[in-house]
C-alpha cells in the first residue's frame, strides 16, 4: 500500500537549547500572508526610525517607542510562527533589534530549504546583509551604523 507522508505539517526547529520547539509551515499560504505582513511591518518601522520625526525625539523617547514597537513586532512573529515563539526563542524579555534580526538570519537558511519560491523571496528581500547592514535603529539608545537590524 503507498502512503502519502503529513504534508502539511509543517517543519519543527529547534529554537533554544532547552529543547523547545516551533512549526513553520512554509509551505502554507496563511504563513506567507502573516509573513508579507510581518515584513512590511519590520519595512515601516525602518522607514519610520530614519525619518525625522523619530530622530527629533529624546533618547529616551526613542527607547520607549522601539519597546512599543518591538512589543508589535513579537505579536506578529507569534501569530506567523506559532504562540509563544518569541519567549522560545527570546526568553521573558523584549529583545533588542539585533537580536530579532539573528532569529530571521537563522530561520532563514531552514525557509530556504523547506519554502516554496514566495516565502523564499521574502526572506531574501528581509536579509539585512543585503542592504549593507548600516542601520538607523537605535540599539541602547544610540545609533549604530554597523551590522545590524534591518527593518
């Protein structure tokens, strides 16, 4: 008899050293839509952290704003990449930006390898290698103009 093995349940990674885990169903088309989303997210608020309006702020007025928005940013992984993804993976804490963009620099390498083309395509438009890694967001307060977060 042949058998069709679970297609559609998705692809387990291991995201800490605890054993936790998660399911990207990268071949989902609700996984691509929340990740569209959840890129255009991390898309507007670069744009929103290189403008003006942000950088007329205090520093301590742009920390609390990036803790805003990164608290907007772990919803929507969570609700792409599963409940509780963001504890998982970043503990009881609201991440900095480079630590945010190391979980898609390594969950990238595995999308690449399960996804189909589309979500593939996203994750290579995220890389924040690809736009030479001079970021504008503010990382403890002060900017940092070498590796870092890109959207």
């Amino acid at each position: 008899m042949e058998k069709l093995k679970n297609i559609a349940a998705g692809t387990e990674v291991q995201v800490n050293d605890q054993g936790d885990t998660i399911i990207c169903n990268f071949g989902s088309q609700e996984f691509y839509a929340g990740f569209t989303d959840l890129v255009e997210h991390l898309e507007k608020i670069q744009h929103y952290v290189s403008g003006g309006e942000f950088k007329e702020k205090t520093e301590r007025e742009q920390l609390q704003i990036m803790i805003d928005k990164t608290h907007g940013i772990m919803h929507d992984i969570d609700e792409v990449f599963g409940a509780e993804t963001c504890k998982k993976v970043f503990g009881d804490i609201t991440p900095n930006p480079f630590m945010i963009a190391d979980f898609f620099d390594q969950i990238g390498p595995i999308a690449e390898k399960y996804a189909n083309g589309r979500t593939k395509e996203l994750y290579e438009k995220y890389n924040r290698s690809r736009k030479g890694n001079n970021s504008q967001i503010p990382y403890n307060g002060k900017r940092h103009g070498g590796k870092g977060y890109r959207r």
